[in-house]
C-alpha cells in the first residue's frame, strides 16, 4: 500500500479497528462513550484526515464536508440508518459515505418481534408483579390478562429489508399480514410467503388458513391488531412520501382502540405528543419503541407517564444491539466489521475504484462514472 491512510473514529466500534490498523492505517478513537461535539469532528477533519467513521449520532453536513474539501475520502456509518448525514450535502461535495445494511436486519426484526410480545402480552408488568412480591394468587383472570399474537392480523409499514424480515417472523406465528410501501412492492417476496402459510396449513402446522398482501396505509391502519414500522426517517422534500411523524393524531386515530403500535424505526416517524395522548385516552391498546424524538428519551417525556405504564414499552434504541450483529469483524455479519471494510472500499480503491460498483456506498447516484478517488 502506498498511501498511510489516517481515520478519525467518532466512537470505539471494537475490534475491526484492528483490522485498519493491521493495514498500516493511523486510528484515532474519540475516548469517551457519548458522542464527540461537531465542533471537535470538524477539527479532525480539518486536520486532514482521509476517512471518518460514525454514528448515527453524529450531525454529518456541509460544514463537515467543507472542512475535508480536497482532503476527506469517506464518510462510513456504523448504522443502516443515515438520517443524520445530508445525502444532498454529501452529493454537492462528491464525498461517498456508507452504511451497514443487511448485517442487523435479521437482529432488528427479531427484536421488534419480541417488542410486540412483551407488550400484548404484558411481560414487563407481570415480572413486576412476580418481583414486587405482589403475585398471591393464581386466578383466571386477575390482576389482567394479555392479548395473544398468534393468528392475529398485523401491518408491515415499509416493505424493505427489515419488514420483510419482520413479515417472516409474523408468518412463524401464524398471522394475517398487510403490507403498505409506497415506493418498493416485493411482490415475489409476498407471493412466496403465502404459499409457506398455504403449505404450513396443508400439512397441519398452522390450524387456521392465513394471507399476505399488499394494501394502502389506510386500510392497514384501519383493520389490523398491530402495526410495524419499518420506515427510514425522511423529511419534508426529501421523499415524495415522507415519514416525518407518519404516526400524528389523525393517522393514529385510523388505528383500532384494541390495536398495538412498534416502532424500531426512527424516533421522528412517530408524534410522540400524538401518542401519550393517544395511550392516555385509549385511541389505541399500546406502543412498545425502541426509537424517540429526543434520544436518550428525556426525564420528562409524556410517555414516561405512571398512568400508561403498564401499555408503553421503552427500550433505548436496542434493536440492533446483539454481540455479533454490533461488533463481529466480519462484514458478513456485524456492523462494524461491514463499516471498516465500507472505509476500505473506497480508501484503497476496490472494484476498480468504481464507487458506483461499492456495495456497501449509499450516495451512488453522485458518482455516474468511474472515479478511482484511491488514486
Ligand atoms: P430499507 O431501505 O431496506 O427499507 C425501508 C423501506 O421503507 C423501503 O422499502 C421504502 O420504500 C419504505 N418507505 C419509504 N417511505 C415510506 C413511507 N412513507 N411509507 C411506508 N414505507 C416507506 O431499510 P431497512 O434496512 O429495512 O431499515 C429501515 C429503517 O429501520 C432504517 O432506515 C433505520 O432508520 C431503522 N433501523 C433501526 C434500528 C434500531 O436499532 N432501532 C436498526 C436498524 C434499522
């Protein structure tokens, strides 16, 4: 290799920032475990530096990319998410960033799963109980019961790597699913899991016959038990169909009273306001997110309210957070393993330094031809 390429790590990503340094890269790690502040990511791409590895807790915009003019090669985020980098800003200074798609879809779905089982089924509050010291008695009843999952109905919103994922899943246990995605339809993808439930019912495994299709948001909303998104966080003018607070008051009020909202997608993408109240008032029958407005959740958000307690499940933006899923080195598998070698496909020119043959590169629409950027 010719070139010593120098990386500025805004966080510890483990292990696979071995891998850069085996290869004669000069790694800074930002020390603490919060995020750095943008004024001090600024100075280190001031200073030079050719790759930058974030987070999605990282603002990534103009003044970033001004500061690397000439100098920064790669943006690469340890997330599949990247609502925090400005792909129009990224796109007008010809500067490619990657991400970690496909390695958590499997890990991100399982949880949001496991989300919707804890909280039709009331998980958390019955440990409660057992813990508290506050189970007496065994009763048919008392103190309450929890909603089934099997064979009920539920809404994918957003058809893409994770909720088909997700829509597996749903299959295993015998539910209804509506799919709504208004820009990607994999019909073959829902064609095929209507047959598994056809032949699960045929050969006995499944009781009742169960289907899949696709239908318009509002049909979704309005018939089903759950719903799960599964949506990126796109704002006003940066989609035709954006899904900034998608879930408001009146989409929300479409929702059954019995029916359970998950989200494990991008906190924004749900009112928050919109949601206590709708908790409160018993528009709807609970909400188990994983992802808020303001992260961490702040001390005096209205879903930390005692009276909706028991219906409102709150996990600290942990659906991807298995051991492999974080931190494997392989990019096969982890996130951070597919981040380093995202960072190495474009520092040292891979695929012909095509950027636009780059699987893990995002922005490849600013990239029409060959450009070998490692030269
Ligand atoms: P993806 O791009 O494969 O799928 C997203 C799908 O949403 C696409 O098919 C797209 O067409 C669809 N979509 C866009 N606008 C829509 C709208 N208005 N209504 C309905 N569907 C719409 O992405 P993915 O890999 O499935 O990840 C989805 C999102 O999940 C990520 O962008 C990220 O924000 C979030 N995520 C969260 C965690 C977590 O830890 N909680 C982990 C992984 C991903």
């Amino acid at each position: 290799m010719s070139k010593k390429f120098r990386v500025f790590a805004t966080c510890d990503i483990g292990e696979s920032l071995e891998l850069l340094r085996k290869r004669a890269y000069e790694v800074e790690v930002y020390p603490e475990p919060q995020a750095p502040p943008k004024k001090l990511i600024i100075e280190k791409v001031k200073s030079g530096i050719d790759g930058l590895i974030t987070t999605l807790r990282d603002p990534i915009d103009a003044e970033i990319f001004a500061a690397g003019k000439d100098t920064l090669k790669v943006v690469a985020q340890m997330a599949v998410g990247f609502d925090n980098i400005n792909r129009a800003d990224a796109n007008r200074y010809k500067l490619p960033f990657t991400h970690t798609a496909d390695v958590l879809t499997e890990a991100t779905a399982e949880f949001a799963f496991f989300m919707l089982g804890a909280l039709a089924r009331k998980m958390w509050s019955a440990e409660h109980l057992t813990r508290e010291n506050k189970w007496s008695f065994w009763h048919p009843y008392l103190p309450f019961l929890g909603d089934e999952v099997t064979g009920k109905t539920i809404a994918i919103i957003g058809t893409g790597r994770i909720g088909l994922a997700m829509i597996k899943k749903c299959c295993g246990f015998d539910m209804n699913i509506l799919c709504y995605d208004p820009a990607y339809q994999n019909h073959e993808y829902v064609k095929a899991i209507q047959e598994t439930m056809d032949l699960r019912h045929a050969k006995g495994i499944q009781k009742e016959k169960t289907w899949i299709k696709y239908t318009s948001f509002e049909d979704a909303l309005k018939q089903v038990d759950f719903v799960s998104v599964h949506v990126p966080l796109l704002r006003e003018g940066e989609s035709e169909t954006p899904t900034y607070h998608l879930f408001n008051e009146k989409n929300l009020k479409m929702m059954k009273p019995t029916a359970f909202l998950v989200n494990t997608s991008r906190g924004p993408v749900v009112d928050e306001a919109a949601l206590a109240r709708a908790l409160k008032e018993n528009w709807i029958a609970g909400a188990a997110l994983d992802v808020y407005e303001k992260e961490p959740l702040p001390a005096d958000s209205p879903l930390r309210d005692p009276a909706i307690e028991d219906r409102c499940r709150l996990y600290p933006h942990f659906a991807s957070a298995g051991k492999i899923t974080r931190l494997s080195t392989d990019p096969n598998k982890g996130m951070a393993g597919r981040c380093v070698q995202g960072l190495i496909d474009v520092l040292e020119g891979n695929y012909g330094g095509d950027i636009t043959k780059m699987p893990y590169v995002v922005n490849k629409e600013a990239f029409g031809k060959l450009t070998n950027i490692a030269s």
